[in-house]
C-alpha cells in the first residue's frame, strides 16, 4: 500500500472535474480504493497457490533449471544469411511502402513499415492531399490483425480442409455452372475500389440474370443516398469543417464513429485551432442521446432520447428554412420539441448569422429523409459549396439483405456467393440468416475468420466453402479515399495463409483472366491513371493518384425530395418513460461493427467516453438508472463496485448485459454497442460482452422505442473500467476559458495556479543542468488540449512502436493495464448533463523527476537531452518510482505478458501443460520459448517492432518519447555528417523525428521537438500564452506541457455559464471564501457539483 | 576451563578471518575473471560450416571489409554475405575445391549457409555498427586482428565496460574514414611515438567532427 498523500496544497480553483460516478459521491470505500495505489489486490499474488507455495515451487524450479544445466553453456546460434542477394535491402534497415486501408466506402492512405519483410506499424500518408498524415485506433491497430493467430488460414468445404487451388476450381466451377447467372446471387460489403467495380460490371456482362446485393450491418452511407435524392444525381457530400464557424450536430459523431472520422477530426481542430488571442474558432452544437466524442468537444450539447431528434431536426429546420409549404408539416413534426426552444432558437439565429459558414450535420443513424432535411437547411444556409461540397459519385444499384433473404426463402438462389462481411452474427434478427443462408444449394463465402456465417454444423448449405480472406497488407488492390482520390493498396507480405482477395474470387468466378489481384488492379489503373510503366510506378510510390478526386458535381437541389423527405419523417408516438425506453444501436469506437472483435489492442483500448475495456455494456443516464433501480452499488462482500446485469427485452426479444450508468445521456434511453458477444471468434473476443444485434430486426436498425429492462440479480459479472485509474487524485490538472475570457486574460492557464512554495532551491544541484550543456538537443513536448479530440488514434500507435503488450479483461481490472499514454476523460458540471474534456496523459519527463530520486538500482535516469530513460534490464522491479510519479505513469509487468496466454497468468509451470507438454520441461528444453500456443507464439512475434526491447515481468516501464526513433534519427545524421561536425537534429533540415502517438494524431494536437532551438514548432507552441504545465507546484519542471482549452460557448444559450475563473489562489479565496478543508480529493465536488462549469 | 579449550583455540578467531578474507579474496577474484565476458567470450571459436580464412581474403588478396559484409556503413548490423557474393569469385577460383563444396550446395539449392554466431550483444543492447565505422572506429576495435584469422574468434570481451571505456575515452580509438576497414593501420610505425600521436591525432578528430562519447544509458538501451 502506497503512502497517502498530504492533502493536496492546491485549492479547488475553477471548475471541479470528476472523472466517475463514485467520485462524485465520494463514499468512504471510493477513497479507500483510490488512496491504494493499485486497486485491491492488484499488488497481490491473489492465485489459490498462495505466495509461500510460490516460493517452494519457484526455489524447485531454480534447482531444476541448474540441473538441467542449459545455463552453463552458451548456447550455439547460428546465421542464416541469404543465399542468393536481394536487391534494394540491406538486412536491419526498415523499409516503407505506400498503401490504403480500405474501409466501407472510403480509405485510409498509409504509409507502412516492414522490418525484414514483416509489417510491423502503421502510419498515415502526409502527402496524400486530403491527409495530415493521422489515422484512426482501428487503422493503427490493423496491423496486429494481420498477425491473428485465429484467421482462417486455409479454405474448407463442408468443414474439411482443401486445398487453395481445389478451392478456386471449385469456385470457377460454380461460374461455368452459372450459365446467364440466374439463381447466382452475390452478397459484398461496401466497397470504394474501382477494380471491384470494374470487375462487378464485367461479370454483370457475363451474368446478366445474377443479382448483387450489398450489406453492412452499421450503413455509414446514408448521407450519400439522401444526397444523391436531394439533387436527383449520384453525389456524395464531403464536409469542410475547417471553414464552418458554426457546427450543428444532429445525432452525428463525426468526431468518432462516423465515416472518414479521422478525415473529419484534421479538419475540425483545424477550425479551433488558436494561436493568439485574435485568432476564431468555430462553435460546435450538438443534439445526441447519447454521450460521444461529438459531445465531449461540443460547446452547447442538448440531450434527448433517439425519438426526440427528428422533432428537434424538424423545429431546427423552421427556424433555418424559408417559409415553405412545409412548414405546416415540420410543425406536425416538431411539436414536441417545442420545450428546447430556448436551445434551438438562439442555434438556429448562429447558424443563420453565419450563413456560408455554418454547417447541420446528421449522423448514421437518422433516416435519408433526415439527411435530406439537412441538405435542405444546408442549402437555405448557403453552406453548399462552402463548407460542404457534393462530389460526383458512382452509382449503386445493388439490392439490399432483406431482399435477399426474400429470394433466398423463395428458393431463387442456388449459388449465394458472400464475400466479407459476417451477415450470420450481424444481420437483423428477424431475417434468422443463419437459416435463410442454408437454403441456398451452394454458398461461397471468403472471410477473414471461421466465424458465425462460415460452415456450422448444424445449419448448412448443401455445400459450404469457406476460403480464407487476405488482409490488406498481403492484398494488391485499389480505393478511394472521402475525397474521390484513387489509392493503391499494395501487399507488404505474401499472405501468410493463402489467403485470397475479394478481387480475385470475382476474377476466378467469371473465368476472366489473369485472376491475380495484381494483374486486376494494374487493369484498371490502365485506364484511370495512364498506360505507362512509370506512372504505375508512381502511383505505388506516393501511393495515390495525383488530382483524380471526385469533381465537383454543381448539381441542382430538387425542393420537391425535400417534401417528399419530408411526408417521410415521422414525429415519435409518445415520449420515453421507464417502461418503455428508447434504444439506440451504436458502432462501437473500438471492434466497429464486430469485425475488429478478436484484436486485442482494440479491445483493451478504453472507450473514448466510458471508458470500458473487453466490454460493452447497457448505457443508461445516471437518472434512469436510479429510477429503474439499477445504479452501481459497492459489494460489501468483496470491495468491488458491481454493475447491474440487466435483461433488455424489445419486441419480444431478450440480451443480458451489465449497466453502464454513463453521465450525460439522455433520460429514458439505452444505448448499446454493435460488434460483441461474439459466438465464434477468436482467443481474444471470446467471451467479450453481449451481442446487441440479437434485438436489432429489420425496422429498428438503429433507434427503437418499446424496450423494457429488468433486473436480473445476477451478480457474477464485473466490467474493467478504466476511468478512475491513475486517478489524479483530484488536482486541478485541467485548465480551460471561454474564448471572451480567453481574449481577455490569454495568459489565464498560468495565472491559474496556486501561489508557489517558498523553498524552491534544491538541496543539491541538478545534475541535469550540467550535462545539458554538452547536448545538442533537447526535447520536449507540447499538448494542445484544444485540438485534441479525445479519439485515442495515440494509444494504439503507441502500443504498435513501443510493443506494449495487452494484459486481458481481469489484470486491466486490477489497474494494470499497461497503455504508455493514456486519454483521461474528466467531466464537469453537473451529473445528469456534465461537460467533458480529454486530456492526454503520458511521462512528462520532468527535469526533477521524482522517480529518479528513489530509484535504488538507477534504472531510470535523465539523459543528456532532457529525457527521463528507463533502462529496463537495470531494474528490479521495486515499484518505488511509481509511487512516486504525481503523473502516474509509469507501468509495471505484473507478469510475463509476451509470453503467457492471457488466461494462464498466474499458473505455475509445475501444472501447466502446452499441447500436451509439461511446461517445465519444455522450459528446459527451450527457455527462450514462451508459454503461448505455438501457433500465438510465432505470430505474435511478428508484429514487435525490433527497435524497442520486450520487457519482461517484473520490470518498470513507460513514455520513452519515442526513444528509438530520437536514436535512429541521431544515427542517421551522423552517418551523413561523416568526418564533418553538423550532427545536430533541426526542424530546418527535416531531421528531427516524430514520436508514434504524434505520428498518429490526427488533429495535430502533440507537437514534439527540441526545445533548445527557438524556432521549432515546439518552442513556439510553448512560447503560447496559454501553456501550462500540469501539477507545477510540485517543482518537477515537466518537458511535457499542455495548451488550454478554450470553449467556445455562445452567450444567447440557456446553458451559457461563464467559468467561474478566479485566476490565482488569493481571487479564489475572495470570491469564494476559503477552499475546503479537505483540497485532496475531486470528490468534495460533490455538494456543489450543480454549479460546476454550466 | 583449560581443559576444555585446548591452547591452540586461542589462535581460532584469526585464523578464520585470515582464511575468510582469503576465501573471499579468491572467490571475488575468480568470479571477476571466470565469471565476465573477459573469460566467458575471449577466445570462442566455433567450427564453421566453411573453414573461411579471412587471413587469406583480406590479407593475401587485399578484399575490403566491405566487399562482403556490404550493410556495415547503412545498418545496425554487418551482414553476413550472401552465398551470391561468394560465388562471384568462386564460379572462376578454386571451382571444384572440395572445400567449397558446402557453398556451392548453397548457390544451388538456394538453401542459406548455417554459419555459427560469434558476436553477440545480449538483446537490450542496440549496437549500431554505421554510426561508429562512419565516425571514425575501425573494425579492429570491437573484432581485433580479424585479417589475421583463419577462423574467426572472439578477440575481444564486447562487455559493458568494453564499450564505456572507448565512450569514456575515444581519443585512442579514432582514425581518419579512409583507414576504417585498414586494420592493420597505426597512426605511427614507432611504439614509443603511438601513444602520443594517436591521442593528437583522436582530440583533432573529437573536436572537428564533433564526435559525442555518449554515456547515456539510452545510448544503448532501450
């Protein structure tokens, strides 16, 4: 147990943040739990073999091992050079190459780094025109799903293995068999590449009977059919957010689950980005029921259950639109929202006096007939080429999974052939796919995995044949990104599997040949990007296709779709109430709609906003939960805070889950993510969460009303919720203003600090103030609180650089969990309706670092260049440093995670068995080799990046700032400098790196560079007014400092509150009399957590 | 009580802490030299599928360092060569040498030669082989007399202290870029000069090419 700490000396100034529920009640069990340093527990060897056991059997493995005799000799290794010299590689120098993830219908331009042969991470392409070079989590984390060791990894029929080439006879025998294609039915996934097109319209020739159909289960394509109505051409919108000063969301996360998110978030932060006091930024609105990333960076954020969002669009609408004859409609529709108008008049009157730079938006969820009320409105602002353009786009005509289980059940089909997608877990319930498949005679299937729609025993086509999809990285292929602009998409590895592409199954089914994916893709780039060998070149080198996006399409708006959008819409038949809840359906942030479930870096990845890991959950306002009866207790009987687990019954249909009580959803609504409690998937989604689409039928895709929920005294379930770890323990370590405050005072983040301890000389000297002098660069890192979004693209690109291994559902329980940088969620206000702020958290790297001083083997020390260094094989694992950390984080390997099966951690190796095999004498035999499964083991490998040691148990770690690349990029400039003296790193010459979690960012909001050179970008940022570093008075001189935040809240609103911003200790003592007694804690918000920030 | 203690117990205490300090003498001073690198590496010489005099190679027929191991000036690491580049000369010299017989069963199946590791840093120690033979430090310096081998051995201890001695001190290790892969080479033929004229001729080469002797633990570790 770690020692408590002194009341904290800094008062409560400004606004109180809270982070969790418990917080805010601040029980005496909360504390208790907070004031540990890992939770209960987490320190504890808590196995059934007790600790003396362990140190029995460990002291008997010892003698074992110097029996064994294998340390006494050095063991032979050998080389394996090339035989015969490749050209263009030098072993041990990384290579890069330019290719897109492809992602429904759109992409992401990457760049990707292969060490000898093996791609190991993920970035963005900077030179992309519609790029910056940041991704998202769930591109960064692609990479580890190229290494599963669950894939599919060769075709079966029936269940029985065959071989890749009898597979694709088999398939081309289906295509001769097809005759005109009648009976033959395709079932894909959105797609933007325009080989597949190609190839779709060539078969189409071939078999003019087939039919096609499209499915995704989460349709982020609506906004591009409500378009296409609105101006009777195929158009697909592209949004300029960085032009719009004024932003309406209507239930639309553009910020996190909408598509080309990371595209959306450049542009925003790029319009509220600030560097001086004169500089705009733009206002975010956001109407949604339930708490998202949109809301968290929105300034006026309006909750209302699902059904009240068509009625508050529509009263939104008369306020913008001119008067038409819709009106009277709108007004049907909008009655009951009449009770936001003190909200949406004072929007609407924003919106219309920044007409041309204003901008509605609509999310996934809402009907195209909402879409296209919003085109309207966009129209009536004169947004329409301004900060929205509609690019011309291609046609889709392909049919839709209810008509094609309405053909499968008429017996038309004989042959369905499936590629991607999982229509057995993810289709609506009320078309019972996995039935409806099996009455086709033949089904084709190519899928990345044996999940729910591959061959199952029980419910099967009379011939089944599953082949084994190729990940994009071992794919040749093309796309095209939001903007229209082509990309290549090109192999880094031979599939590892044999896996095949979607291109190639087209190709083989319609005997057109040459059926490779290359041949097809460089087919089509003949006749989009020119004929020669060069320009191909080209295009696989940069990676896209100068100039080729989308054009304009100047198409007409059609008033007459907006009335019939308008007949469309219909206004909610009663409000919800506790009996009959609203239930919303929505993409999870982390596996999407299920297709990333069995990666492990996205599972472990807290949720932006709840902070939930392994997991989804039943989300419910903190009001209703109450009112239902199912707000988070405290178990007495074992210390941990126990979530409800609910049954939420709708239309007769039933899913258990556990209630996530999350603050700032709308009252009487549930909310529940797509994508989990998986039947068939691999090692690492097995047994993660509940399976939502069970409710989910054909009529209620994403909003329903109706929904009951009862208690179902089931207390055996317990989410990992990683919201009050590294607990902050309530220091003031968020600082924002409103912009006017902001305009007023530009130096109020320093000014807001309590006044400074009086000792501020060291006992002794700074040994780094000496050796600083004879580096060349200094580092150092500045966090733009007001660019960052909150999306954690960061934490996994640092898990991908630093191989930060992932713990599992039951360590990150325990607090363990491992993320370098972490994305602190803290709310404000009040419980009911709070704000919420992100602020990235990571080793600050402080000049006086804290850790260094009481670490008693100096495994963690200061290098010349200002940077806190962890030298992992000096450590012995003490624990000393991170209980010293103010920042908390550092990072403990409570166990061998590398080289242990998640669920086998605390198993001794005198009972555990490895197919088949004592551990122990495996261990003798090979103590190199880990515990995994041997398939795991040497996939698992794969994806570590050579650069950055694996640590092992019992070792410390955390934040390097991307140490390896700093020691690359040196190397590199010396080994050009040669016998000349210019070694320094400069922003000027392009030689100063960047760290992975900048890298990623695709707000731009972490700037890293050498803080000794006046003129780099870092220097600069933090040369800003609004600099502050966080927990100051501690003297810790951090080189990582943040960049307030500034709201942007309009004053015309109900919820305007100007922050009560006393600047300094003394300000905040006269207007609000004395801090409390106990200034420790967040928690004593708790009386006044009414007045906080709204 | 003379009885039960016999005279000579009074010598006892000081002959065991005359033996213990022997003792520990002993045992520190064995574990300090069987125990390190000095002992444990010095001197491994593993049988090599091919007996590769590079005595021979260098030495005789004047090959540079780099016409083999072609990665040392770009990677971390200097790569064994590949079987191809064996063959450049050996499809013309000693063709049918029974010697050689194990390389040209490479060249033709393709299958890589299994040479045994010599050199071998533990795994948290990153070595970068382009920064130091671009910087002035011969080969020489971490594989001794190399162009003298028949078989290669382990020459020097490449410990901890090994490498901080020559990052504490680079002065007497350093020579101009065109001697790199000279190992033979001295700044002067007369021993009683060398000392003098290297550690000149190492400060010119510090400070004109700036030449950093980092001590940093994330120098090598990371």
């Amino acid at each position: 147990m770690k020692t408590i700490p002194p009341p904290c000396p800094e008062p409560e100034i400004g606004p109180k943040y809270w982070r969790s529920l418990e917080q805010v009640s601040d029980t005496p069990q909360f504390r208790q739990w907070l004031e540990r340093e890992f939770p209960a527990g987490a320190s504890e060897l808590t196995d059934p073999v007790s600790r003396r056991n362990f140190v029995k059997i460990m002291s008997a493995s010892f003698l074992l091992a110097g029996l064994g005799a294998t340390g006494c000799r050095r063991p032979v290794e050998k080389i394996y050079p090339f035989a015969k010299m490749p050209e263009n590689y030098t072993y041990g120098v990384a290579q890069y190459f330019a290719t897109a993830m492809p992602s429904r219908r759109g992409a992401t331009p990457l760049v990707v780094k292969s060490n000898e042969g093996r791609p190991t991470k993920i970035e963005g392409n900077p030179d992309h025109p519609d790029s910056n070079g940041g991704t998202d989590a769930m591109t960064q984390a692609a990479v580890l799903g190229l290494y599963d060791p669950d894939r599919a990894m060769r075709a079966t029929r029936n269940g029985f293995g065959e071989s890749r080439a009898a597979a694709l006879d088999y398939v081309q025998a289906v295509g001769k068999e097809a005759g005109d294609g009648t009976g033959l039915a395709f079932l894909l996934e959105q797609s933007s590449s325009p080989s597949r097109e190609r190839l779709q319209q060539s078969l189409m020739g071939k078999f003019p009977a087939a039919r096609w159909y499209v499915y995704e289960p989460v349709d982020l394509d609506v906004g591009r059919q409500a378009a296409s109505l609105a101006y009777n051409s195929p158009v697909e919108p592209y949004y300029k957010l960085d032009e719009a000063r004024v932003i309406v969301s209507l239930d639309c996360d553009f910020i996190g689950s909408e598509q080309n998110a990371h595209g959306h978030i450049r542009r925003f932060a790029k319009g509220r980005a600030l560097e001086t006091k004169d500089d705009s930024m733009s206002r975010l609105y956001a109407v949604e029921s339930l708490f998202t990333l949109t809301g968290l960076n929105a300034d006026h954020r309006l909750r209302v259950p699902p059904s009240m969002i068509v009625p508050v669009m529509a009263r939104l609408a008369l306020n913008v639109l001119k008067s038409s004859d819709v009106d009277q409609k709108l007004r049907d529709l909008a009655g009951p929202a009449e009770a936001h108008d003190a909200w949406i008049v004072p929007c609407a009157a924003d919106l219309k006096a920044n007409a041309g730079k204003s901008l509605v938006l609509a999310g996934y969820r809402l009907p195209p007939a909402a879409h296209l009320l919003v085109i309207a409105m966009n129209e009536a602002l004169g947004a329409v080429n301004q900060t929205v353009e509609f690019h011309q786009a291609q046609v889709s005509k392909d049919g839709t999974l209810a008509e094609l289980a309405s053909a499968l059940n008429a017996g038309e089909v004989r042959a369905l052939v499936i590629l991607g997608g999982n229509p057995a877990y993810n289709a609506p319930a009320d078309l019972n796919w996995p039935q409806t498949q099996a009455k086709a005679k033949t089904v084709i299937r190519l899928g990345y995995y044996l999940d729910e729609t591959s061959w199952d025993p029980a419910v099967h086509a009379d011939t089944h044949l599953d082949l084994p999809m190729a990940h994009f990285l071992e794919s040749w292929g093309d796309a095209r990104t939001a903007d229209g602009t082509i990309v290549a998409i090109q192999p880094l590895i031979d599939p590892l599997f044999g896996g095949i592409t979607e291109l190639e199954v087209l190709a083989v089914l319609g005997g057109i040949a040459p059926s490779s994916a290359y041949e097809i893709a460089r087919e089509t780039f003949r006749s989009v990007g020119g004929k020669g060998e060069d320009d191909w070149g080209k295009f696989l080198h940069d990676g896209f296709l100068a100039d080729s996006a989308a054009p304009l399409a100047n198409a007409q708006f059609d008033g007459a779709a907006l009335a019939r959008a308008v007949d469309e819409l219909r206004a909610p038949a009663a409000a919800p109430s506790k009996e009959h809840l609203d239930l919303v359906f929505y993409r999870d942030s982390k596996v999407d709609d299920g297709r990333y479930n069995n990666n492990g870096w996205l599972q472990e990845l807290p949720d932006p906003i709840t902070k939930l890991t392994w997991d989804n959950a039943v989300l419910l306002s903190p009001a209703t939960a109450k009112a239902l009866g199912v707000f988070t207790e405290r178990n007495s009987q074992n210390q941990k805070f126990f979530d409800f687990t609910v049954d939420v019954t709708l239309n007769g249909r039933t899913v258990r889950g556990q209630v996530w009580v999350q603050p700032g959803m709308a009252d009487n609504t549930v909310g529940v993510a797509l994508g989990y409690g998986r039947e068939k998937t691999g090692r690492v989604g097995a047994g993660a969460g509940f399976n939502a689409y069970k409710l989910r039928t054909s009529d209620n895709m994403y909003y329903a009303s109706g929904a009951a929920l009862v208690d179902s005294h089931d207390k055996s379930y317990e989410l990992a919720v990683t919201q009050s770890h590294w607990s902050m323990e309530g220091r003031p370590v968020i600082r924002e203003a409103n912009l006017d405050q902001y305009r007023k005072n530009p130096a109020f983040a320093q000014q807001m600090r309590p006044e400074q301890p009086s000792v501020v000389e060291p006992l002794y000297p700074n040994p780094l103030d000496t050796t600083k002098a004879n580096a060349l660069n200094q580092w150092g890192m500045s966090i733009d609180l007001n660019r960052c979004v909150g999306c954690s693209a960061c934490m996994v690109a640092c898990q991908s650089e630093n191989n930060v291994p992932i713990v599992g559902k039951e360590m990150v329980g325990k607090s363990r969990e491992m993320h370098w940088i972490r994305i602190d969620r803290y709310y404000a206000g009040p419980v009911d309706d709070p704000q919420a702020v992100a602020q990235p958290m990571l080793c600050q790297h402080c000049e006086a670092a804290p850790c260094e001083s009481v670490c008693p083997v100096n495994a963690t020390s200061h290098d010349d260049e200002g940077l806190n260094v962890m030298t992992y094989n000096r450590c012995v694992g003490t624990r000393y440093c991170s209980n010293n950390c103010p920042y908390k984080v550092r990072r403990f390997n409570f166990f061998d995670y590398n080289r242990r099966p998640l669920n086998h951690l605390y198993q001794s190796p005198l009972v555990m068995e490895t197919h088949g095999e004592w551990e122990l004498l495996r261990w003798l035999k090979n103590p190199d080799k880990g515990n995994l499964p041997e398939d795991q083991w040497q996939l698992s490998r794969l994806v570590k990046n050579p650069d950055v040691s694996v640590r092992m148990r019992g070792v410390m770690e955390k934040c390097s700032l991307c140490l390896q690349r700093i020691e690359q990029a040196r190397i590199a400039a010396k080994v050009k400098a040669r016998d000349s003296g210019h070694i320094r790193l400069t922003e000027a010459d392009g030689t100063v790196p960047k760290t992975a979690c900048q890298q990623a960012c695709p707000a731009e909001a972490i700037i890293f560079g050498d803080i000794s050179d006046p003129e780099s970008r870092v220097s600069k940022a933090k040369g800003q007014e609004r600099t502050y570093k966080v927990l100051e008075f501690l003297l810790t001189k951090p080189r990582c400092t943040y960049l307030a935040r500034v709201r942007n809240p309009n004053p015309l609103m109900p919820d305007y509150k100007e922050n009560p911003m006393p600047y300094t200790e003394r300000d905040y003592i006269n207007a609000e009399g004395a801090p409390s007694a106990n200034g420790s804690e967040g928690g004593s918000g708790a009386q006044d957590t009414g007045k906080g920030t709204l | 009580m003379s009885d039960i203690f016999p005279k000579w117990t009074n010598r006892l205490p000081r002959n065991i802490i005359i033996c213990a300090l022997l003792v520990g003498t002993a045992v520190t001073g064995g574990v300090t030299y069987y125990f390190t690198p000095k002992y444990t590496r010095v001197g491994y010489e593993p049988i090599q599928p091919v007996a590769f005099p590079h005595s021979v190679h260098v030495t005789q027929l004047g090959l540079d360092c780099r016409y083999c191991h072609n990665g040392v000036e770009k990677s971390w690491y200097s790569n064994i060569p590949a079987t191809s580049v064996c063959m450049n000369c050996h499809n013309q010299v000693l063709k049918d040498d029974p010697r050689l017989a194990v390389v040209r069963d490479s060249a033709a199946s393709g299958r890589p030669i299994e040479w045994v590791q010599i050199h071998k840093l533990p795994d948290y120690v990153y070595f970068n082989h382009s920064v130091h033979v671009n910087r002035g430090v011969s080969c020489v310096e971490c594989h001794g007399p190399i162009n003298h081998m028949d078989e290669v051995y382990h020459a020097k201890p490449l410990s901890m202290t090994f490498c901080l001695n020559c990052h504490r001190a680079p002065a007497m290790h350093l020579r101009p870029l065109d001697k790199i892969t000279d190992l033979d080479w001295v700044v002067t033929d007369n021993p009683r000069d060398w000392a003098s004229q290297q550690l000149a001729l190492g400060q010119g080469i510090i400070n004109d090419w700036h030449v950093q002797s980092l001590q940093n633990c994330s120098t090598c570790h990371r």
